[in-house]
C-alpha cells in the first residue's frame, strides 16, 4: 500500500514538472533588453504555452509556475543567424551546375549536427540555413529553430517563408577553373565571369517565365473544367516559378556595389524582389539603391580583405547602410557554429564603428534578422504574443565576457549552462567505460580474419 | 525377397529418373526427385518446431511435412538423427553473383571504388541526363551463375539471395536467385523485385548530381518524370493523332517496373528523411543500413508508415589502422556498441527486418556476424525467421519462400547442432530439392579461430 501510494506521488510529481515547466514559466528579476517598443527594462517575463504573455516590472506569478530567478542577469530575444550553413548532410553545395535551384537545404536537415547545439549555447535560437555560393542560382534554403534534440521535422521554423541562395561575384564564376577548384580534366562550367553570371540568372528567369506561363494555362484550363495533360514538373523552374509568385526569397551573396546593383536590375526586370544581400561588403556605396529596392543587408561585422573583391570592405559597412535606411543583420556564414556562438560580440562591434547604439547593435542579430526573414511577428523581441525565445546571459550581453546561462525556445528550455557542465563528467565516464569494453572485447590480433 | 524386388524396383526408377534428367539437361546432377529426410528436428518457422519429424521434398518442393509423414516408396532418405532442418537463408540485399562493375559500392554510403569500377559516363548537367542510372538493369540478365560467392554462401546455409546491381543512384532492378544452378534461367525465381537507390554523391567538381541534396532532388525529379511519362504515354495509347509521340526514356521505363524501392538509412535521422522520402514518392519502401537501428527516435519514424528495413550485417567496427591514440567521440562509440542490438530492438518494436550480407562473403565471417545479434538479445528463431520469412514477407514471396510448409519451394539447410553457433555445422543445403554438400573449410580460413576465447 505504502508503496503504491508513493509510486502515486512520484507520478503526480512527474506530471506536474514536466506540464508545467512547458507551459507556464516566469523570469524575474532580470534587466531585460526587449529590442521591442519598451526598450530595456528591469522586471520579469511571464511565458505561457510557449508564448511571451506578459512583460514588465511587476508580474504576477501564476500558481505552479516554474521561477527562474535571473537577479542580476540580463535577458534578450533569441538570437537570429540570417545566414548559416551548419546543420547539413553532405556537401552545402551542388556545385555541379551554374543552376541548381532544384536542391534543398531542407531535405538534408541533420539535427545531430553539434553546430547546432553551440549556435544555441550562444544564445542562437533561429538560423537561415543557405545553399553554398558556388553557383549564380544555388539550392534552396530554409529557416531552423535551434530545437536541439528534435528531429530534422522539428527544427523546422514553421510558418517562415523558405528562400533561394543566389550568388554573384568571384565564388560562381572561379568554380569551373580548373585552377581555381575543378577538378582538373572536367570541363569548364559557364560563367567564368561577372557578366555570365548576370546571363545565366538572366537566362534561367526567361526559362523559368515560359515555365510558369505554362502551368499558368494548365491551372487555369484545370479550373475552367478541362482535363489536360500538366506539363513536366520540373524542380529547377518550380523554386524560380516561386520566386516570381512571391512564395520563395532571394538571399544573394555579394560583395560588390556593381553587382549589387546588376542583380536589382536584373530583378526589376523579372518582376521579383531581392530579400536580403547577404556579406554586401560594399553595399555602403549602394545602401540607397538598395534600401529604395527593399532589401536587408546581412553582412560581417569587421572581416575585409579576405580576398580580391572584399579589398574596399569596411567595418562601418553595417552602420552606414543602417544610417541610409537599410535593414542591416549581422551574420556568421559558419560551416561548424563556431561565430554563430558569439554573435552578441558580433554586434557589440557595431557599436565600435559606426556608434550604433546598445539596443540597435542588438537588434541587427535579433529583430532585423527577424524582419528580412519575415518571421518578425513571431520572434525577434520579447513583446507580448511572440514565441517565448529567449535568452538569459550572466553579464550584459554585449560584453565579450557574457556567458549564455540558459536558452529558451517556444518557452521549452533547450540549454543550460549548469546542466551542461555538470553533466560532463558522465558523459566522459560512459566514453571510457565504452573504450575499454571495445579493448576488451576485441580478440587479440583480431582472430579468425584472415589478411586478404 | 519383397524387399530386394523393391529395392531394384526403386534402383530402376533412380536410373530411370537419371537418364530422364540427364537427357533432359546435360549438365544436371543426376539424382532422385524425391528426398526424405527423417527423425529430424524441423524448425519450420510458419509453426512450431517439430522435435522429429520427417520432410519429403519432390521436384522442387517441399511434399509433405510433419511428425508422422510416411517416407515415399522412391525417396532417397536421409537419416536426420541429430540433425536440424530449416528453411533455406535468404540474403535479403546482395551483391552474389554480379559482376563487379554493377556490384560496386554495396554499402549504399556510396563507396569510392564504385565510381572507378563504373563505366565512364559523359559529364551530366542535370537531371534530364540521367546520371548514373541504370534503372532498367535486371539482376537477373546479368548474374554470373559461376561465382565463387555463392559456394561460400551455401556453406553458412543461405540458398537465396535477393540480389541487385548497385553501381551509381539508381543501381537497376534486384531479383530473387537460388544460389545454384547451371544457368540464369534455373536460378532467378523473380526477376524483378525492386529498385535499389544509392545516395551516391560525388565530389566538387564533377557532373550533377554531386551533393547529397543533388542526388535527392535527382532522385525525386526521376519519379515527377515517370508520372508525367505515364500520363503522356496513356494519352497517346488512346489516340495518337495529333499528339508528338513521347521519347522513349529507358531510365523511367527502369522505375515504372520496379514494384519497390530500396533506400538507404544508417542514421535515426536518415531513418526520418528516407520514411518520409519514400512517402513523397509514393513507392513501397524498403530501408537498408540500420546502424542506429536500435534509437528510438529511429524505431518511431519506422512506424509510422510500417516501412520494413534490411540491417546490415557488417556491423560497425574501430578501424584497424588509425591513430591510437586519437580519441573517438562518445557518439561514435555508443554506435559502434549498440548497432548489434539493432535486431532486438527492431523485433520489440514490431518493425519488420531481415539481414543482409553487405559485402560479407565469407563463410564462417557470415555465421558469426549473425551470432552476434543474437548475443545482443535477439533471440535464436527470431535470427531465423529474419533471415528466411520475413525476408520473404518483405519481397512479397513468403507463398512460396521462407519456411518449410508443403508446396513451398524445396529449400532448406541441414545443421548439426544449433544453427548460428559456433560449433555448429552446416550438413547439406538443398536448393530447388537439389542437395549440396558445403566443401570442407581451407585450412587457416578461420576454421582454427572459431571459438570465442573470453
């Protein structure tokens, strides 16, 4: 009887804990940077299914909710990466073709990718995760949420709009020099220059236009009663065919003001939108060409002359072009999440040059990446109804000794500093307990295999 | 004196039989038709055991079986005591009997040497190139019945394979073979029993597609193909007048015909992808690899749509020749660890498996692989039935392969003690009701090595 009545008790205990940790929490005691209308303030969050339902000095907390006292500590929204390329299987580039809009990021989501998991140490709860750069229309792409240890599925940012990687410059047009990464022996692929990259982009939207005047016709006749046969179903128009319907963004790598301005051309003559220029090191000299297009900027914060065409990069790029009204987000480009982990220094060192102010230097790794991702009304700021992705740092979190305590996405905790380290020592004792078992398990001499 | 007119009645017969069959085809060894193997232990997999019992096989197939089968007048019989017959194993995915070039890269990871062992095809630049693709590529048009594979095979008790070209994306069309036999037409039972797809990437620099990401959308562009191909041939197979004929397209032609297809997954999270890819294209799926077979995360994606899979038997193990002293990853290692109790996990999930050779093919290397399983918890008859009925279930031939039920097909393997254990041997296979006798092992071919010394 005893112990069913404990086993009762341990169960009740189960439920409440992990009911409610999901779904009512409350953060008090924290200086809190909302990058939202309230700016920063002191006081608490209050979360609910997931979401922010309250914001401000005095909170009331609910029976039952989990507290997290933060008193001394700082709070800001999720950070956003707007351009990443961790959480790939296989190569992030289909290189093979000047056009390979028929690939998918999203269909190669690896959610064991450890990139992952430091991104979310450093505070990262959302990332745009693009095609490589290697040719002029590259694969397409798709926004994450940091959700460590869910499947590919479930780190999927519902709701976010996918996007296509465009690039331009040196990148597109070096890969089919067998000097300059071909193998040696295959044949050249066009372009080898800046003006074949604007000709295939050129060519693949005239391809893409026949395309969509095709199933035009089909949809239409389909909807008038008839039954005709479709057209072939092709992947690589399909995402262009996209991308003139507004159902798809163009993010397009860039370095230069002239190319810069050739794909807005390009793009005004298709009839479609450049969302964001990504690196656009000289979009200082373009940042009123650009803003009047409406696209972000998503650049690096104070890298230059890396190679030949970043040579009139500057670290005030990011402030200037915020200064001509372009939306400006700072991004790590990282392969193994490495930058990704320390983006809130990232925009500290918009504050450094340019004298963007504390809450703005913020905003370009939260709520403008937000905005060019279009997933503003969702995340991005701690304002009421949004996602509850936040993060809690021990310092102020633009200061280069900040440490990320704890992360929360959709109000679930998804790291936690004080778990994580005192979790090691475990995991260390299970790998050498697995590393002697192999020892001991494997024959002397690995018996019974002959040398073939 | 009844008894010496029988047996001469029964000697006519077997000469009689003889000469029919020889004359029949030349090279077949001659033999009776009929074979009794009596006060055996029959572990029919369909059903219980049979502690003793008797199996009669006659043309082929499996006559009668049972505890009280009375042994035809013109059997040849075989004195099971202290025996044990099982269904024939089947190697659910193999590479036996292809020649090397469509063989290459059987571990559906893509393996190097498949691109050198591949016959050069020009630099593709898009799907409508069909790379690496020899979807129309029956199994069965190209088995060599000479290959020395398949005694080693016979010798740990396997008599079918269901074996594929597997060079490049879309490798061709298995087909399920008896592994005896003199000529292609006696061996290949169906010669068409799937498509197997390779995530085969390549590296930068080469034709479309190199990325992994390229080689899913190719194989998805393939199959929007084939529809669109489907519809227009239909059309024109209704009134061609007026209508362009459409192109006659051998690469979609190849995956109309295959009735399923195979999909590589090693991973929980390829488990996740490959499920949901085969959904998409609306093919019966099959999953090969399961190396994280025994992740949760990996058995509850399998669920979903019920997708049977096919575990590899080469389980994973620490290269021999790296560095010592670097240190794997708790990841790595935990895989390597727990890949054998694959099997056992997927039985407790009710997933269906059967196993597959990839690349062993070596006798008592085969039998050992096997024994491992069960030493991580699967338990004997559930090593059995993967490897024969379920293997059978999952291709579709469970009515005529996989257990010892009468008028199946007459394969069996005939063990001197528990099948899978070390001191067990491997008496007699009988293939088509054909009995093979396993070569004695080459000395020092790990005859001497076969015990575990702990």
């Amino acid at each position: 009887m005893k112990k069913i009545v404990l086993a009762g008790i341990m169960a009740l205990a189960f439920f409440a804990h992990g009911s409610l940790r999901a779904e009512v929490t409350v953060i008090k005691n924290a200086t809190i940077m909302t990058e939202g209308a309230k700016g920063t303030v002191k006081g608490s969050i209050l979360v609910r299914d997931g979401k922010i339902a309250e914001v401000g000095e005095n909170v009331m907390v609910p029976e039952g909710a989990t507290v997290i006292d933060a008193g001394g500590q700082w709070v800001i929204p999720g950070i956003i990466d707007c351009h990443v390329h961790i959480a790939v299987d296989g190569n992030m580039n289909e290189g093979s073709v000047s056009v390979s809009s028929m690939v998918n990021i999203k269909d190669v989501i690896n959610p064991e990718d450890i990139a992952i998991y430091l991104a979310l140490a450093g505070g990262v709860t959302a990332a745009n995760v693009l095609h490589g750069s290697a040719n002029s229309i590259g694969g397409q792409t798709i926004v994450l949420k940091m959700r460590w240890g869910k499947d590919a599925d479930g780190m999927i940012f519902e709701g976010a709009k996918p996007g296509l990687k465009f690039a331009l410059g040196e990148n597109p047009k070096r890969a089919g020099n067998p000097q300059a990464g071909g193998a040696p022996g295959t044949p050249l692929r066009y372009p080898s220059t800046r003006m074949g990259v604007e000709d295939t982009i050129r060519e693949a939207f005239n391809e893409a236009i026949v395309y969509k005047a095709e199933w035009d016709k089909y949809d239409a006749a389909v909807k008038g009663g008839q039954h005709p046969i479709s057209p072939r179903k092709d992947l690589k128009l399909e995402a262009l065919k996209e991308v003139l319907e507004g159902k798809r963004y163009v993010h397009a790598h860039c370095y230069r003001a002239d190319e810069i301005l050739m794909l807005i051309r390009v793009a005004d003559d298709y009839g479609f939108k450049i969302r964001t220029f990504q690196h656009v090191m000289e979009g200082y000299k373009v940042a009123k060409e650009i803003a009047a297009h409406g696209a972000g900027a998503s650049t690096f914060s104070d890298w230059f002359g890396f190679k030949m065409e970043v040579f009139d990069a500057t670290p005030y790029n990011a402030a200037i072009m915020q200064k001509k009204g372009v939306v400006v987000s700072l991004n790590s480009d990282s392969e193994n999440g490495e930058l990704t982990s320390r983006l809130n220094t990232e925009a500290a060192k918009a504050m450094k040059y340019g004298g963007i102010s504390r809450e703005d230097a913020l905003a370009m790794v939260t709520i403008n990446p937000a905005k060019q991702l279009g997933v503003e009304n969702r995340v991005g700021s701690i304002e009421v109804g949004k996602d509850a992705d936040i993060v809690i740092y021990d310092k102020d979190p633009l200061s280069e000794f900040a440490k990320v305590q704890k992360v929360l996405i959709d109000g679930n905790k998804y790291f936690d500093r004080d778990q994580d380290v005192s979790g090691r020592a475990a995991k260390e004792a299970e790998k050498q307990k697995l590393m002697e078992r192999e020892k001991q398990d494997a024959p002397q001499g690995r018996g019974g295999r002959s040398p073939q | 004196m009844w008894n010496l007119y029988n047996k001469r009645i029964r000697m006519m017969k077997n000469v009689l039989t003889a000469l029919l069959l020889f004359s029949a085809c030349a090279l077949a060894q001659p033999g009776p038709t009929s074979v009794a193997i009596r006060n055996v232990k029959i572990v029919t997999v369909s059903g219980p055991a049979i502690e003793k019992g008797t199996v009669v096989l006659r043309d082929g197939l499996i006559e009668a079986v049972g505890p009280s089968v009375t042994v035809p007048a013109d059997a040849m019989v075989i004195e099971g005591e202290g025996l044990t017959v099982y269904p024939g194993l089947i190697d659910a995915l193999s590479t036996w009997g292809m020649p090397a070039t469509a063989a290459a890269a059987a571990n559906g990871r893509g393996g190097r040497g498949a691109a050198a062992a591949a016959p050069a095809e020009p630099r593709a630049w898009g799907p409508e190139d069909r790379p690496q693709t020899t979807s129309w590529i029956k199994a069965a048009d190209v088995v060599q019945p000479n290959d020395r594979r398949f005694e080693a095979a016979r010798s740990a008790g396997f008599t079918t394979a269901v074996v594929f070209p597997t060079a490049g994306i879309f490798g061709g069309q298995g087909s399920i073979i008896n592994l005896a036999g003199d000529k292609e037409s006696n061996m290949v039972l169906v010669p068409s029993a799937g498509q197997y797809i390779a995530m085969h990437t390549s590296p930068f620099g080469a034709g479309f597609p190199s990325a992994l990401m390229g080689v899913i959308s190719y194989v998805r562009q393939i199959y929007l193909d084939a529809d669109h191909y489907q519809a227009l041939k239909a059309a024109y197979a209704r009134d061609p007048r007026g209508m362009k004929r459409p192109e006659y397209d051998r690469a979609l032609e190849g995956v109309i015909e295959s009735k399923r297809i195979l999909l590589p997954a090693n991973r929980w999270t390829e488990v996740e992808r490959m499920v949901r890819f085969g959904a998409e294209l609306k093919q019966p799926t099959i999953l090969y690899g399961m190396r994280q077979g025994f992740d949760p995360r990996a058995l509850d994606h399998l669920k979903v749509k019920n997708t049977p899979v096919l575990v590899s038997l080469k389980w994973p193990e620490a290269a021999r020749d790296t560095n010592p002293d670097e240190v794997e990853t708790l990841r790595v290692l935990e895989d390597r660890a727990k890949a054998p109790t694959a099997p056992a996990a997927l039985k407790q999930a009710g997933v269906a498996f059967a196993f597959y050779s990839d690349g062993i093919d070596q006798t008592r290397e085969l039998e050992r692989a096997v024994k491992k399983a069960i030493d991580n918890g699967l338990s004997r008859d559930q090593a059995v039935r993967a490897l024969t009925l379920s293997a059978a279930e999952i291709y579709g031939v469970a009515d005529r392969l996989g257990s010892i039920e009468k008028g199946k097909i007459a394969n069996l393997v005939v063990t001197r003690g528990e099948i899978f254990e070390d001191r067990t041997k491997v008496e007699m296979v009988f293939i088509d009701g054909v009995k093979h006798t396993p070569a004695p092992e080459p000395a020092g071919r790990g005859g001497a090595t076969t015990e575990n010394r702990k």
